[in-house]
C-alpha cells in the first residue's frame, strides 16, 4: 500500500466496498491476473466484462440476475469475471492454467 494521503475517488468510480482494501478498483486482481495469462481469449473475456461494467454497472440487477437482488449490475459483472477466472486459473498466484473451451 502506497504512503502519503490518497486522492479522493470521483465520485462515479468503481472501488470495492472494503475501506480497507488494499488496492480500491474491484477489478484490479481480475485484470492483473489476465494479462498474464497464456489464452489469450481469456483477456478478452475479461477485458469485455470490466468494459461492460463501466456502461451498465449503475443498473440495479433483476431479481432473478447473477448478482441478486439488491445488486448492481457492476457487481454481477465481476462475479461473473471471477468465476471465468476461477474456472481458468489464477496463474499470477501459481495456479494451473485452465482450458477455456474444453
């Protein structure tokens, strides 16, 4: 965690709900973790689940959605982003690399 005072976020940024969060942008881990990995599908996956969290993130999610109800649709986005990720792999963290079609 850097040192010094931390700028305050604008106020439609995405940050995680954890104050105590060491990096504040939900997304980090997930696209640090896919820029690294060896399929390059996987990236791209990725890559369209935060780009699509920036344009309908704001939208509360359907009851019957990935997120629950309650939620926001950036939220069932990212769960939608760590269950790929979980499904190929956190090789950042020494994890096997996963099959993305098999």
């Amino acid at each position: 965690m850097p040192f010094g005072p931390r700028p305050t976020p604008h106020k439609d940024a995405l940050l995680s709900d954890d104050p105590k969060a060491a990096v504040p942008n939900p997304w980090f881990p997930i696209v640090e973790n896919a820029i690294v990995h060896p399929d390059e599908h996987f990236v791209k996956a990725q890559r369209a689940f935060v780009h699509y969290s920036t344009l309908y993130g704001s939208r509360e999610a359907q009851e019957d959605g990935v997120g629950g109800r309650g939620q926001t649709g950036w939220y069932a986005l990212r769960h939608c982003a760590a269950l790929t990720e979980k499904r190929l792999g956190r090789i950042k963290d020494g994890e096997e690399p996963g099959l993305f079609l098999g």
